[in-house]
C-alpha cells in the first residue's frame, strides 16, 4: 500500500471513530471498530463528566451525550493534551447555537472549567520583586497571577440539580489559588471586581492613586473610598490574592522624594 493510500484509510479511520456516521474502512470488521467507536467516546465522555460534574448533574442522560456526541463530531481540538479538552470544550459551546439547552449552560461551563484552569496553571507565587509587607497605600499593589476576576450574568456558582435560575442575576466572582494550591471561588461585589481590574491594568499605581480613581468613576469620595479600601487590600492580601507591593515602585517613590 503506498503512503498516501496508507493515510486516507487513516483519515477514514479517525473519521469514523469521531462520527460513526461516516463510512469506516472497508476491510476492517465492525466489532473490532466498535471497540474503538466505544473506547474514544467513553474516554472523552469520562474526561467530561469529570470535568464539568454540575453541568452533567443538571442535563439529564439524552441531553448530556447528545452534547458529548456533538464536540466529538463538530470540534476538532488544538492541542494533543487532554488537559487542555475542557478549555476546548467550553470554547466550542460559546461558539455554537444553544437553543436546546438552558440559556446559562455556557456560562456554568466557564465557571467549572475555571477551577481547572487556575488549579493546573503554570504561574506560580513571584519569588523577588515584591515586599510583602509592603504599604499599600503608598506603593503598587501585586494582584496573584493565580487570581482571576469572573463575570456572569446568571448566578452559576448557586446552580445545580435542587436549583436553576428562573432569570438573570449578575454576579461577581473571585477565583484564585492560594499558597496550599487550594482553587477557591468568593463571590465578590462590582466595587471589589473593578478594584482588582484596576489594580492588574494599571500595575504602577499606588494604592492610593487607585482607590483614587476608583471614587472618581464611582462618583464618590476620595477620601472615604480610600478608607473603605486600605481595610480592603489588608482582607485581599490575607487571602494570597494581593501578595504585597512592588518594590520597584518604593524605589521610584523615594527618588520623587
């Protein structure tokens, strides 16, 4: 058989095996291809129903492999590594019609798949540049790169079989790993969420100076937002999600002085 023969019985193959609709190589038995039709499906249904077991919970046994037998057909995946099916796997459901399925599935997907995201992530805790004791008031503060701000406009960390929302509720979340490699989620408020967001844009900002222009867009006082969020950074700070102040930025402070 020459090699290009060689691969298009290959691509019929894995064609097959992906969508058992496709005709399969002809001299190959169908129960030797079942075994394999049952192998790859079983795999990468398991992987998903590890992955994301709230949204299995809330989708009864139709809807569930008809949504498993859909990315197996239509997506083909980027990456070798089945670590890396989730991500896909939430990327191919935004990408796609929903209209069969509860309007927040795609949202409830995000928010499971983001406890694996940060959970294998390569970022680690920075070991210099930082003083972690730091002020910061008067310097930079440092956002973990293990923390992540979430937005949803369904309440999806409350979700599950007992419950579905009957209509949108915004919500705010916090994901983040501490230093035990610990994934935890806070359900935070739009004050705290646009903090942070702040504090990740604009890295050489002050404390200070960020509260700072946080009562400007809210419209409120400067003096009394600055309070309000010096007992905030110290909360944050606790928690490993603010690890501390930029040490780059007390140096250029004590220049200006």
């Amino acid at each position: 058989m020459s090699e290009a023969g060689f691969q298009r019985i290959q691509r019929q193959f894995a064609a097959h095996i992906r969508d058992p609709r496709c005709p399969a190589p002809g001299d190959i038995e169908d129960r030797r291809l079942a075994i394999y039709r049952d192998l790859f499906y079983n795999n990468i249904e398991s992987f998903l129903h590890q992955g994301f077991p709230v949204l299995r919970a809330v989708l009864d046994d139709q809807q569930w492999h008809a949504l498993v037998r859909a990315f197996l057909e239509e997506h083909g995946c980027s990456s070798p590594y089945f670590v890396r099916i989730p991500e896909e796997f939430v990327s191919w459901l935004a990408s796609r019609s929903m209209a069969a399925y509860p309007d927040w599935l795609v949202e409830l997907a995000h928010y499971e798949y983001m406890e694996l995201a940060i959970a294998v992530a390569d970022e680690d805790f920075p070991a210099q540049g930082i003083n972690a004791g730091g002020d910061m008031m008067l310097a930079a503060p440092v956002v973990s790169p293990l923390a992540c701000v979430l937005s949803y406009q369904w309440p999806v960390q409350r979700i599950g079989p007992a419950w579905q929302p009957a209509g949108k509720e915004p919500v705010w979340l916090l994901v983040h790993r501490d230093r035990e490699d610990q994934v935890r989620f806070t359900e935070i408020n739009a004050v705290t969420a646009r903090l942070l967001t702040l504090c990740q844009e604009q890295p050489l900002l002050s404390g200070r100076d960020v509260l700072c222009q946080l009562a400007e867009e809210l419209g409120q006082d400067a003096q009394t937002v600055c309070e309000f969020g010096a007992d905030l950074f110290r909360d944050l700070r606790a928690a490993d999600i603010i690890l501390g102040t930029r040490l780059d930025t007390i140096n250029n402070l004590q220049q200006e002085q």
